[in-house]
C-alpha cells in the first residue's frame, strides 16, 4: 500500500453535488438557494481574511436585498454576495460532523421568511486508494492489479512562486533499504522538461517555474476582416454571416467560453441593424435596408470570455457587410460576355436609358454598392476588382468604357475590367470616387453613367508613434493609490474607426522595483498614469523609470503592432521627515555680561532635499529662558542651530541655565507625520564669572547745600557696589575731574569734603550745580573700575550787591528835558536781586531827600544798601492822601478850592511827583478870571521842591526799573 500525502496549498474546491431540474417543464421559480446541501473542500489551515467558498441566493427577479448570516460568525463571515471568509485563522478538522448553516433574509424586513443551507466542509487531501480486483473469476484473463491509484493533484498556473515549491510526497509503506523515488513523463523528462523535480530519498515532488496551461494565455478570432452581403429585399431576421474566435483556455471553463457582441456600426445611423448571437456569433439582420441611403456597414465585433462578462479578456475583429441589389422583378438581358473577359468577377451593369429622363427624375434601379480593396496587396499585378458592362448586344456601336477619375485604377475600355496595378495605401488615399461612361465610336453616350466607390481597406501595417521619446512627470511622496501622474499619448496613421488604430497602454517595466514592482497603473485607453500602490519615499527612490507601451488591435500582443516610450517620474519631496538632533544634550560656556556671542552649535539631520523648505530647520526655545537672554538663529549654510547670547548674564544670580530647544521646519509636516523625540534636545550654559567694575549707586548722587560753605565741610558719602558677591575685593576712591577744585573724597570711606568756599556765582556752576566726578577701582586681576558723578546743587543766598552801569554819567543843565539811563546788575537770584530802586548819593544840605519822599519810615542802614539804591517793592506806612471829587456841574467860583485842596493832597503825598500833574491841576483855561493855575511859580514850590542851586533847570526826572536783578536810572 502506498500513500500520496498533499503538503502544498491550493485554492478552495467547491462540489456542488446537486442534480439538474427536469428540462421537459419550466417550474414557478421560489426563491432560496442554490442547494440545500453544498460540499466545500478547504484547506487545512485558513488564514484570517481568506476567501473560501460562495454561496447562491437565487431571488426570483426581487431587487430587495439579502442579508446572510452564519451559524459560526467566530470562525466564517460571508458578504452581501455570498463570499464566504475566515473570520479567524482556521484549522479544518479531518472529520467535522457540524455542517455550516448559512440563513437568508430580506433586509427590509417585508416577510419574515427565510432560508437556510448547509455546507459540508471537508479538508482538501489526497487519499490513496486500492484498486479492487475484478470480481470476474471465470475469466481465463484477469486484468492486472494496479498497485494504486492516484486522484488528480491540482496546482494553479502561473504561481508567483518561490520556486521550487512543494506539491505532494510519495512513499512506500515497504521498507525496503537503498530506494529511490523518480518520475517519468512530460514536465519531467518530456518536454517541456524541467517543470517538476522529484526528491529521490524523500519522494517530495517540487514544482520548479511558472506554469501556464495554455502556453498562450490569449485568444483571437480567425479573421481580423469578415466580409458579408445581404440583398437590399433581406427581411429582418434574415441570416447574414457568422463569425468565430478561439481561446486556448479550458472550454469546459468559463475561462473559454466566450461571448459575442456588436461594439460599433458605420455609419451609425440607421442604427441596430444587426444583431449578433452572444454565444454562436451569428449575424442577422435586425432592420430593413435601403441601399440608396447606406451600401455597406462596417461592424466591430468583440468576443469576450468568462461568458461574455465585464471582467472577462476580449479581442476585437471588423465585419464588412455589403447591402447588394439583388434580383428584381425585371428581367435583366445581360450581354454576352467578351471573349477576352475574366471569368468570375463581379459585373457592373449600366442601368437602363428612360426615354421621359429629361422631364422625371431617373429611378434609379440600385446603387452600386462599393467596392473594397485591401491596402499593401501583395500582387500579382493587374489584379481585377470588377467588370463594368453595358446592356446593349455586342452589334451595337459600343467603342469603350471609361472612366473619370484619372487617380484610380486603370479600366479595361473593351471588356470594362477595373484592376488595380499596385499595392494601394490607405493612409494616402482612403477611397476613390469614379463614374463610368459607355460611348460609341463617335465619343457619344450610349449608356447613362454610373458611380463607383473603391474603399481602400486598411491594414494594419502602422506602428503606434508616441508624440515623445521622453516623458516626464512628477508626483510628491506619500500619495495615495490613485493620485493622478501624467498622460502619455500615442498616435496611429491606420483606421481609428478598426481595431488597426484602436490603442491600448501597459507598463512594461519599472525600475527601480521598489517597494514594489507595481508602484503605478496605467489607463490602458487613455494612457493617464496613476499610483497604485503606498509607499512612494523621495529618500529612499527620488525617481522612477517606466517603459510604456502602445500597441493597436485593442492591445492584442499577437496581432497588434507595439512601440515603446520612456517615462520618468520624479518623485518630489514633502515634509515628511522631521529634523532630529544629532544628540540629546547639548553643552556651551559664556563668560558673564557677554553679548552677540556663540556659546553652542546644534546641529541636526533632515532626510528630506536640502536647501528646502522641508529641510530648512527652525529653533525655539521653549523652556528655561523666561527672561529671553538667548535666541537660536539657523546657520544657513549648516543648517546648525546657533545658541546665542542676546541680553547680559549675570553670574552672581544665574550660575547654569538650562535650555529646552525644539527644531522644526520652515514649512509644517505632512498629514499623519508626528515629530519624534529626536526633534527636543537640552542645552546647558555654564556662566563664568569675571571681575566686574564697581559702580555707584544712584549715579549721579545729588546733594543740595548753601552757598558759601566753608572748607573742611563734610558734604556726603559716595560709595560704590562691587557686583562679584563671591570675590573678596576692597575699593579705593579717588577724584576724576573736579573743576574748582572745590571738593575732597578718602580714599577708603569715600567721605566727600571741602577744600574752598562753595559759589553759586562761580563760573564752574551751571543752573546752581556743580558736577564732580569719582573714580572707583577694586583689587581684582587685572583690576576694574568705575566712575560716579557728584552732583551739588548751591541755594543762592544775598551776598552780592547790585551794581550799577554806567558808573559815572554827565548830563547838560539847560532849559530842554534831557536824560540818560542807568541799569543795575545783581549776581543773585530772587528774591536777592531786583526789582531795584535808584537814589542820588550826593545832592546839596538844603536839598530833600528823595528816599524820604519815597519811603521815609523804612531806610535800611547804609552798611546793607548803598545810599541811593531803594527796593520799588519797600512802600512808605503812611495812610493814602484823600484828593479832592470834582463836581459834576462845577462852579467857576469852585475851581481855586478845587487846586487849593490838591495841592494840600499832594504835598501830603511822598508818591505825588515834584512838578505840575493833572492830579492836581485838572482844569486850565485861557481868559480865566483865577489867572495861571501852575504851581511851579507859587512860592510854596520854590522851598519845598528846589533841586539844584539856583538858578537851575526843572528838576531831574528818575526812573526805576524791577525784574531780574536790573534797575532803571534818569537825570
């Protein structure tokens, strides 16, 4: 006994062990499935996902739709069409007395009705079976045991491999030392040799290569062009012609059974004229036919396996159908043929003459349908296409037939045999248009003319011709299946109408092959490329390389005729790839106070092209420098992070700082991209410390102080701060610039005295300050110091007496008023300055003093004021003088009480002036009975208001002038 054991894996056996339905009656059809009972070989183990058996809903032509559920949902899920899949990683127990019950229902819920069927799962093995003797003893010759028998293996073609793969095992249950397996036959040591090979110790059966059951994968119809006539008086249904392709796949298959169909009709109106039979590929007509409208149709048949089906591969052919006059119900008397004529060719015959022709229209009895000649025939050559003849008897005066049209081919003018002398060429000339004359000898028409179509049918002897060698197109990494890449287009000089011009694209090749050979697609039509696959990574392929190709006849590899282009795609950068830093802790040193300085170079690695936006990092910081003291500029060139320093750092408060800097791109990262922690790194400063200069706080100091200090005054303190808190440094102090020379600081307290007395008026003052300014050095190495300005604000105080310009003056003693002005100046400020009051410091004994008129109750002693000089501001303590009210209708006797009441006013008055005013004397006529009302010749005026010796002018008019420590004089 011997056993065959299965080891491979094959793909899901269904039997569907059923028996057909009586054909002699067609039942009521009720819905349910297919078969109560389905048995389902599967393999061993089934992977989750895997597809391993259908079922079939039969619903009777109701469009509601079906909801399937099964008794396992843990182990089988099964789809809206039927497709049942392990819902888990399955293994099939040899012996599984548990069918599967798959239930149906309508989803709407209309019914509650449903249905239920069984499946019978089986593991896919090979059992090795004993052949049983015949029970046929009495025969003299038995036939002769065979040791087994052994069930078909299937094994699918074209298997992607690898190779050599398993496919069964054969042993022996003998053991019998030294044996060896080997095989025979066809695959093995006939041809094809080298498909399987055979393990001789173990009895393992490898499969070696791809194996392809038909060799030919493909199929064709026995004739690109089919030629057909059917009679103009053809009724609908009438048989036409029949045609016939062949695929090498399984007839017994729906891989070979093919269908037919009818894809285009030229021209295409009237429309579905013909039918085709799917399965036969018989045409018949399906319209009436008027030949004076269309004389021939050019159909494209296309046949497709799988039954006809969307999915199925198909090839295409051209059917030429000719609409011919067929017989009518006149009788033609046609002319005995000329001797010299070619038997067998079709005959044109001149129609009948109407003797009416000139007054009605001519009927035409048929139209000449036209004639097709294939382009590039291979001769020999004339070749006759047709006869063109003529009714009239032989004895008629008939001298030749001619032709119009002096580009086509050559007709014989005794027999009217039309041939073509050459290959002809579609793609120059389509077609040729003639008319036939019969003329006598006499050059006159004995026949009324007719017209000929010569078709020039094409072949397909052009190449597709893209429009570029090269072609280029891009598309960014990390697309989606489906996005869309470039167009490549192709063009073909034969017939776009046949399968001759009818294109087909297909990518021959891509490199490089990664991460997958089949990275994109092409439109088979229309030749635009799309992905297909994921993955697309500038980094790792920055370009692709495809080898398209263009082939006619639908794409036909057998028949079409192929050319080829390149395609490069070039793959562009998204930011897909984040920088990341080369560390993740960084370290730099700045010497405290130090600006504008590099202390730490970050530096990162970016997959994406450099010199990008993707590529280009940024850096932030985003932790541990809240006072913003640094900032990380990017180096251009390196693309490195520069740590510096913008804002002074302290070492006595901050010794180490800590940074958290994250680096980006200029432009934000794709969808779906997260930045790693490689994106974060740490940067720690060490901040050095370095002997700092003192300084003086506040600075400037401002004191205030009264003129006139004397020396050896203490003023102040000025001290100054050392900022190094860990260094233990001593401060001298000394002067720097001090103008006057005024002032004194201890070297070591920094105790400011005088030197001199402090003025306000001194000329090294300005606005009442006087600046000086200190030094202050430490002991540090090397040492540093640094400077403090002393601001001394003076108060002003009355020490200076005003002085009076000009010194001296001279003025003339004459009758005219004459004067001169004289100013004081007051080196003080107010209240010790003007406004001023000017006196006379020598005058005669017998004089008044004018102070007194003045202010006589308030003279300061002459060791404060020099006689002469009055403040306008000291005022006499004396009550007002009370002057005289005139009336408001005044009496000339009233006028001398009047003055007489003035004068004594005025001589009461200290502030009255010392001449005639109006204050007294506010009423003078001419021809007044009082006679002068002056007083300056009254004899009161002379004793109390003499000012010179006499004689001597009126008396000296005086001016005081206030404000600003200046003063006002007269004369």
């Amino acid at each position: 006994m011997y056993d065959l054991l299965h080891e491979g894996r094959g793909r899901l056996l269904l039997l569907l062990l059923g028996s057909w339905p009586d054909c002699r009656s067609t039942p009521a059809c009720s819905p349910g499935f297919s078969e109560d009972l389905y048995h389902a070989v599967l393999p061993r183990v089934a992977e989750k996902g895997e597809p391993l058996f259908t079922v079939t809903f039969v619903a009777c032509g109701r469009k509601e739709p079906v909801v399937f559920r099964s008794s396992r949902p843990q182990d089988f899920r099964i789809e809206a069409d039927g497709v049942i899949y392990a819902a888990s990683r399955l293994q099939i127990a040899e012996q599984n007395a548990t069918p599967l019950v798959i239930t149906a229902s309508y989803a709407t819920g209309a019914t509650s009705q449903h249905w239920e069927t069984r499946i019978q799962l089986t593991p896919y093995t090979h059992q090795v079976q004993e052949a049983a003797d015949p029970q046929n003893t009495g025969s003299q010759h038995k036939r002769p045991k065979r040791s087994w028998v052994i069930p078909p293996v299937y094994m699918m073609e074209n298997m992607p491999g690898p190779f050599p793969q398993k496919m069964f095992k054969i042993r022996t249950h003998h053991g019998m030392p030294g044996l060896k397996y080997s095989l025979s036959g066809p695959g093995y040591d006939q041809a094809p040799v080298g498909v399987f090979s055979v393990d001789p110790d173990s009895g393992t059966v490898f499969v070696n290569k791809t194996v392809d059951r038909e060799e030919t994968p493909t199929f064709h119809f026995e004739h690109q062009i089919w030629n057909g006539t059917v009679s103009r008086f053809s009724a609908p249904g009438t048989f036409v012609m029949s045609v016939a392709a062949q695929d090498k796949d399984d007839p017994q298959t729906a891989n070979g059974k093919l269908g037919y169909r009818i894809r285009s009709q030229s021209p295409e109106s009237p429309s579905n004229v013909f039918v085709i039979h799917k399965e036969t590929g018989n045409i018949t007509l399906a319209a009436d036919l008027d030949p004076e409208k269309v004389a021939q149709y050019t159909l494209i048949i296309q046949a497709t396996d799988m039954e006809g089906k969307s999915f199925g591969l198909s090839s295409t052919a051209t059917a030429v159908i000719t609409v011919s006059g067929g017989t009518t119900q006149e009788t033609v008397q046609e002319a005995a043929d000329p001797e010299d004529a070619s038997p067998g060719l079709i005959e044109i015959v001149f129609p009948p003459r109407r003797a009416d022709s000139t007054l009605k229209r001519m009927r035409r009895d048929w139209v000449i349908p036209p004639i097709n000649v294939p382009e590039n025939s291979r001769g020999p050559f004339p070749q006759e296409l047709v006869r063109v003849r003529t009714r009239k008897p032989l004895r008629a005066s008939i001298n030749r037939i001619e032709v119009s049209d002096e580009k086509a081919p050559p007709l014989n003018p005794i027999s009217g045999e039309l041939s073509v002398t050459k290959p002809l060429d579609r793609e120059h000339i389509a077609n040729f248009h003639l008319r036939a004359h019969a003329v006598d000898l006499n050059g006159n028409q004995v026949e009324n003319p007719i017209d000929i179509v010569i078709n020039v049918i094409d072949m397909n002897d052009n190449r597709p011709e893209f429009e570029h060698q090269l072609w280029n197109g891009s598309v960014s990494e990390g697309s989606k299946p489906g996005t869309f890449v470039m167009t490549v287009t192709s063009v073909d000089k034969d017939d776009p109408k046949t399968a001759n011009g009818m294109l087909r694209y297909k990518i021959l090749s891509q490199n490089p092959e990664s991460p997958s050979s089949n990275m994109f697609t092409i439109n088979n039509k229309t030749g635009g490329i799309i992905t297909v696959a994921a993955g697309l990574d500038r980094e790792k392929v920055p370009q692709y390389t495809l080898i398209i190709q263009a082939t006619d006849m639908e794409g036909n590899p057998m028949y079409g005729l192929s050319n080829t282009a390149t395609a490069l795609i070039r793959v562009t950068d998204v930011n897909d790839n984040p920088p990341e830093f080369t560390s993740e802790t960084f370290t730099g040193e700045v010497p405290e106070n130090r600006v504008n300085v590099i202390v730490a170079n970050l530096t990162v690695t970016d997959k994406d092209q450099p010199n990008t936006a993707a590529w280009n990092a940024v850096y932030k910081i985003t932790g541990g420098d809240s006072t913003g003291r640094f900032s990380v500029p990017t180096d251009p060139t390196t693309n490195e992070g520069l740590v510096t320093v913008v804002k002074p750092i302290d070492y006595e408060t901050t010794k180490m700082y800590v940074l958290t800097v994250v680096a980006t791109n200029e432009i934000a990262l794709a969808r779906g991209i997260h930045p790693p922690r490689q994106s974060t790194a740490t940067v720690s400063i060490r901040v050095t410390d370095v002997n700092e200069s003192p300084y003086f706080d506040p600075n400037p100091k401002l004191i205030k102080v009264d003129e006139g200090m004397v020396p050896e005054t203490t003023l102040a303190i000025f001290t100054a701060h050392d900022p190094d808190r860990f260094m233990q440094q001593s401060i001298r102090y000394s002067k720097l610039t001090d103008p006057a020379h005024w002032l004194r600081i201890d070297a070591k307290s920094g105790y400011i005295t005088t030197m001199a007395v402090l003025d306000r008026e001194s000329p090294y003052v300005k606005n009442s300050l006087y600046n000086a300014t200190f030094l202050a050095t430490d002991n540090g190495t090397p040492a540093a110091s640094g400077t403090g300005t002393l601001q001394v604000f003076l108060r002003d105080l009355n020490d200076n007496a005003p002085r009076v310009s000009p010194q001296e003056a001279e003025v003339c003693e004459k009758p005219e008023p004459n004067a001169i002005n004289i100013t004081a100046l007051d080196g003080d400020l107010n209240p010790n300055a003007g406004p001023f009051v000017f006196e006379l410091t020598h005058k005669p004994a017998d004089d008044y003093d004018l102070s007194q008129l003045q202010q006589p109750d308030t003279l300061e002693p002459d060791t404060i004021k020099p006689v002469g000089i009055r403040r306008m501001d000291e005022r006499p303590l004396h009550p007002e003088p009370q002057y005289p009210m005139r009336s408001a209708a005044p009496h000339p006797g009233d006028i001398g009480d009047f003055i007489n009441e003035g004068l004594k006013a005025a001589d009461n008055d200290p502030t009255a002036p010392p001449y005639d005013s109006l204050l007294v004397f506010d009423y003078e006529g001419s021809g007044s009975t009082a006679g002068s009302l002056s007083s300056l010749n009254s004899e009161g005026f002379r004793h109390r208001f003499w000012w010179a010796p006499s004689p001597s002018p009126p008396p000296p008019l005086f001016f005081a002038e206030g404000g600003g420590g200046g003063g006002g004089g007269g004369n």
